[in-house]
C-alpha cells in the first residue's frame, strides 16, 4: 500500500507540478498555456519567443493593417486567463540538450525543464538572394513587423505593387492593394492561383477574380532577379519570359519555412517539414521513438492523422493551432490512459476579392471534384474533392453554409461521388472531373497543407527558387 500511494503521489506531481517550458511565444503556445492553467497546473511555466512581443494574431496583418482598419500593435491575442507565466521575449531558443533537459537561448541562458511543449510555428520564406531581398522596398509578411512595415509602404501609393506568389497570402495581399487603388501585379510560377492548395479547377475561378479585379496576373513564369536603383531601392523585377516589371514594393509570397533549425543535432526528429510527433502530440526522436517529456503543437508539429491514412500533416491553419494546443497541454498532464488525440478535422478561411472562401478536409489528397451547389461562373458555389472513392474535403465561395455537413461527411468516410441530389445543383455538377493538382515535386507558392508520407524521420526536402 505505501508504494502504491508513492507511485500515485508522485503521478499527481508529474501533472500539476514541476517545470512546463513553451518555446514559442504563439497562438499555440499561449492557448496551451491557458489550458494547462484551466487544469490545475501549478508549477512553473516558461514563455519564449524570439519576438520582442506577446502572442499576436497574424491573420489580420494580410486583411485589416494592410487596408489601414487596423493597426500592428493592436493584434494581441485576447486572453482567456492569466497564466502566470515567465516571458523570455526578444530572445530565440537556440539549442536543447535532451538528456539535460535544458533549452539553449540565444543570450547564452539556459531553462530547465521537466516537460516541454515546441510551438515555434514557421516564417515567411525570404527571396534567395539575400543581397536583393535587403533592397528598400522589398518585403515578406508574416510577422507584426512585417506588416507594419508593408502597411506604410502601401500607405505611400507606391506606382506599382509586385507580389510574387498567388497561393493564400499572396493572393489577400493582391486584393487589399487593389481595394486600396493601387496597381499590383501578381508573379505565379503554377498555372493559377491557389492552385497548389485548391487545384486547377478553382485555381482557374482564383485567376478570373484576379482579372477581372484589374490585376495584371502572370501565371506560368518565375521572378529570375530583382533590380535596384543607385539607391538600393527595388525599381524592378525580371521574369523568365523575358519581360520586366517596374515596381516601387514587391512582397515575396514563396510560402513558409518551419523553425526547426535551432533543433539540428537535438536527437529529436525535426527537419525541413517540421517536428514529427504521434497524434497525442509526443515528439519523436530521430530513431522514431516517441519521447515522453517532449511535445509539438501548431505549424511546425506534423503528425499523422487517422481520417487521411495516417499520413503525416503539417497543418498552417489557424483553427488547428488551437486544437492542437489544447491537446498538447492535456496530455502533457495526465497518465497515459486519459490521453487523446488530436483528430481535429483540417480547415482554413480566406477573404479576397469580396469573396469568403472556407474549406475542410485537406483538398491537395483529392483526385477528383465535384461541383455540388451553385456555380463557379456565379463565384458562389460547393464543392467536394474525393480520394480512392471517399470524400476527403470540401471548398466553399460565398456558400459556407454547407461546411459543416461536409465536414460530417469527411469524417463518416462518406462515399464520393455523393449518391445522393443536392440543393441547387447545376449541370456543372453532374460529374466529376480531375482536381488538376500540380506534380507534387513542381513547387507552388502557399499550400496550407503538406503531405510529408509515413515515417516519422522524414527530414529531407529541396526548395527550388523562382530562377
């Protein structure tokens, strides 16, 4: 009996107590934070970020600051509790030392932990030459500085804007300059925008909202160098058909790169397409053995996910970030039989061109689509993707009414094509036709969902610069 309550002493310590480190100072720590709080935690607890700032949201910075609604320093998340925490802001981590159970910082400190939780997200890819991504006027966006900096420079009706990238960011970056009046022209390397996250065929009604928005899109081409002026101002881009654009901004949209480099020989299984982690969030290590103390959640976690063939994802969505936190710091405080997994159903928003588009499920696994409700010549419409004769995810335009029943349908496994007739269905959706996918090996700029296989230790991946 007196090692049974030794054992049970010492379980409930583990859970409520000790040491909790949180690198990454995000939307998924901070949540994860709050839900350890919610529980019962009442050890300590370790913020880091490399920013000098508190959990911000990032998803207006492409919306709201571009147009001037609102302003940089007014994106903190909102708190659902005080956390008690200690902030170490401003300072990267740099290392981990898994054996000693410390976290390296960029200051030369070091924070010792008993469990720790990675959420250190990803950035915004620079342009690979680094001597033409410092000219004045070139920018990425993905942080609050970054959209600070991109809102004034907008600010200043620059002659021309060029945004190289039409997958998500690129394409909210194109809308807001051309809802503020300016002229922008949008560089894409894919037959058409978002082309890599939603397919050819809404890639295709992307490319006319474009158009017909008076956007000068180029589809097909890459940017094969920038040009400054004696000043070390942009003044123009060259693109592999030959032609030139002159441009007073140009904002590189090439897509994100997941922060695991401060982990290079750590033992734990990070690389190029994140940190690999079980669906409980429990990170590997580089053998492929699941570690105990360390977890992942948010854009840099990828896992496997039951409902997609236990594929590995790595998932940029807001909404996953938030699921996934809140199962981390679950987990991360009971016993193994209370844990649970993170099977939260991938889906993402986007507001462009006066048009709401909302989608479910991981639309890059579809092979097939149909056309369900309304119309694309309409830009109001449904669609369902299928895989292997299942529906596997769902795209809405002015239509996300129906979300939530696709949803269902993704996780019953329903069959695609759907047996069954739908409200408003037009002759467009009669049957089904090829997704019209990229070569996966071809890159596009933006998919908010990669497909990295089936083994934990997956740490190679090549990115071919536009040139």
């Amino acid at each position: 009996m007196t090692g049974e309550r030794t054992r049970d002493g010492a379980l409930e310590y583990l859970k409520r107590e000790g040491r909790i480190v949180i690198v990454g100072a995000s939307l998924a720590g901070l949540r994860a934070a709050e839900t350890m709080r919610e529980k019962g935690f009442t050890g300590s607890l370790t913020m880091i970020g490399d920013e000098p700032y508190e959990p911000y949201d990032r998803p207006p910075l492409s919306k709201q600051v571009l147009l001037g609604h609102a302003v940089a320093d007014h994106t903190a998340l909102p708190r659902r509790r005080v956390i008690d925490a200690d902030w170490r802001l401003g300072v990267p981590a740099t290392g981990l030392d898994m054996a000693a159970r410390r976290v390296r910082l960029g200051n030369g400190d070091e924070v010792e932990y008993d469990r720790l939780l990675i959420a250190t997200g990803v950035r915004a890819r620079p342009w690979p030459n680094e001597e033409e991504g410092s000219l004045q006027g070139v920018f990425v966006l993905r942080t609050r500085d970054d959209g600070e900096g991109l809102q004034r420079a907008l600010a200043d009706n620059p002659r021309r804007v060029l945004v190289i990238g039409a997958g998500f960011t690129g394409s909210e970056i194109a809308s807001a300059c051309r809802e503020r009046g300016l002229n922008v022209t949008v560089a894409e390397r894919g037959d058409a925008p978002l082309v890599g996250a939603l397919g050819g065929v809404i890639g295709e009604v992307a490319a006319e909202m474009h158009r017909e928005h008076e956007v000068d899109l180029r589809t097909g081409v890459m940017v094969t160098a920038l040009e400054g002026d004696p000043s070390g101002r942009v003044r123009a881009a060259h693109l592999s058909d030959g032609s030139t654009i002159e441009a007073d901004v140009v904002v590189v949209s090439l897509g994100a790169q997941r922060n695991t480099e401060w982990l290079a020989g750590s033992g734990l299984g990070a690389g190029p397409r994140g940190i690999a982690c079980d669906a409980g969030c429990r990170a590997f290590d580089v053998r492929g053995i699941v570690t105990d103390d360390i977890y992942v959640a948010g854009d840099v976690a990828r896992s496997p996910h039951a409902l997609f063939g236990y594929q590995f994802l790595s998932l940029e969505h807001w909404g996953n970030a938030v699921a996934q936190a809140d199962t981390a710091a679950h987990n991360m405080l009971s016993e193994s039989a209370d844990r649970r997994p993170h099977l939260w159903v991938p889906a993402f928003w986007s507001s462009q061109f006066g048009v709401n588009i909302k989608s479910v499920g991981v639309p890059p696994m579809g092979t097939e689509i149909l056309i369900t409700q309304g119309s694309l010549a309409e830009r109001r419409f449904a669609a369902v993707y299928g895989y292997q004769g299942r529906v596997i995810a769902a795209v809405t335009f002015d239509n996300c009414r129906w979300l939530p029943f696709y949803e269902h349908q993704i996780e019953s496994t329903a069959p695609f094509p759907p047996p069954y007739s739908t409200v408003d269905r037009r002759p467009e959706g009669n049957k089904p036709v090829p997704a019209d996918f990229p070569d996966p090996s071809v890159p596009t700029h933006g998919p908010t969902i990669t497909l990295s296989g089936y083994s934990p230790a997956d740490r190679k991946m090549t990115f071919t610069p536009g040139r």
